[in-house]
C-alpha cells in the first residue's frame, strides 16, 4: 500500500512539472482597425435567375399555349380551342397556328388568323399580328393586348391610339369558333357579302375613335 501510495504521489509531481513547462496560449484578439465580417448579400443575379427559372419550369409544365397564357398573368380564352401548334421562344415570342380562321363573339367579334404571332411578357403581349376586331363595318388590327398588373376586372386590347378597355371575364373561358355563315345574323346575305369586301383579309386605315 505504501509503494502504491509512493508511486500515485511521483506521478502527481511530474504531471505537475508538465503542466508548468507548456507555454500558455495567447488568446487571439482582433484589431480594432480590421473591419467586421459580414454575410454577402444574396446577389441580384441570382435572384433573378431563379425567378426566371421558376417560370421556365411552369412553362415546361405546360401542355398548351391555353395553359401558358396564365403564367404571363394573361386569361386563357385570348386565343380560341382550334390551336394546332406553337412555339415560344427564350425571349417570348411566339407562333400560333390554328387549324384555320376564327371568328369568336366577344363584345366586339374577333377575327384570328390561320397564324398569329406576337411577343410575351408577364402581363402583356406586344408585336401582335393575327389579330382583328370588328367595329361597324371595318375590320381593325390589334397591336398589343395587356391586363393591369396587379390582376383586375379589365383587359385591354390596343388597336392603333385607341386602348379600349373591356371585361376580363369573358375571356377565361376558351372558346370554340363560330360559323361565319351564322354571323350576319337577321340582316341576311348582303351583310355577309360586305363582310367579305371588308374583311379581315385587307388593311382597313383607322376611323374611328372611341
């Protein structure tokens, strides 16, 4: 027991005798000239490039152009449900090709094109060419169709320096074509001949101010 107790308290005193020979660490103090580091701020680039990545992928998500319109903020019912093909490319603009032209009864009667073609942006389509709307007996071009952003109740198709607002609602749904045959209505078959002597076929000049 006595060796034991011996040989514990020889340990003790060379344990000790290391302790004081290691140097004690200096704690690290930081000079009051060198400046704070600070978490970079996210760059903007890359927040932009991730909100344009989220729309490529809801663009990819989407089956047809019907479903596309709504992810630039547009209703669906723009364009009518005789869509044979299109094509949208990385800066927007696109081609519509329908089976044939279309006439759809809004609050004014729309004429489309066999191919419509313009340039979409969230809100908006510019560069628009396809596009016809009926008032009194001429045919005018549509040139830009927009929505206010945020969302409303209106829409807004521009045809020249006019900017006529209408109800968005009636553009949510997507239509089917009518029977240009049916169009003249009760005023028989020499409107449909005055239909087709101004038709949407030719360049109409602007008359007419709302």
């Amino acid at each position: 027991m006595d060796n034991f107790l011996a040989n514990l308290s020889r340990r003790a005193i060379f344990l000790g005798q290391l302790d004081a020979a290691t140097p004690p660490k200096s704690p690290t103090v930081s000079s009051a000239s060198d400046p704070p580091k600070m978490d970079s701020p996210f760059p903007f680039s890359s927040l932009l490039h991730a909100l344009t990545l989220s729309l490529t992928l809801a663009i990819a998500s989407a089956t047809t152009v019907h479903d596309i319109l709504p992810k630039y903020g547009l209703p669906s019912g723009l364009l009518p449900d005789n869509v044979k093909s299109y094509s949208l490319s990385s800066d927007g603009r696109f081609v519509v090709d329908l089976d044939g032209p279309c006439y759809i009864q809004f609050d004014y009667l729309v004429y489309y094109d066999k191919k419509i073609s313009g340039k979409l942006s969230y809100g908006s389509i510019t560069d628009l060419k396809g596009i016809q709307v009926q008032r009194f007996l001429l045919w005018l071009s549509v040139d830009e169709i927009r929505v206010d952003l945020p969302p409303a109740d209106c829409i807004y198709f521009q045809v020249g320096l006019i900017n006529k607002k209408l109800d968005v609602d009636q553009f949510e749904t997507v239509r089917s074509c009518r029977d240009k045959k049916k169009l003249s209505g009760n005023c028989g078959g020499s409107w449909t001949r005055v239909f087709e002597l101004a038709g949407p076929a030719q360049e109409v000049p602007m008359l007419i101010t709302e």
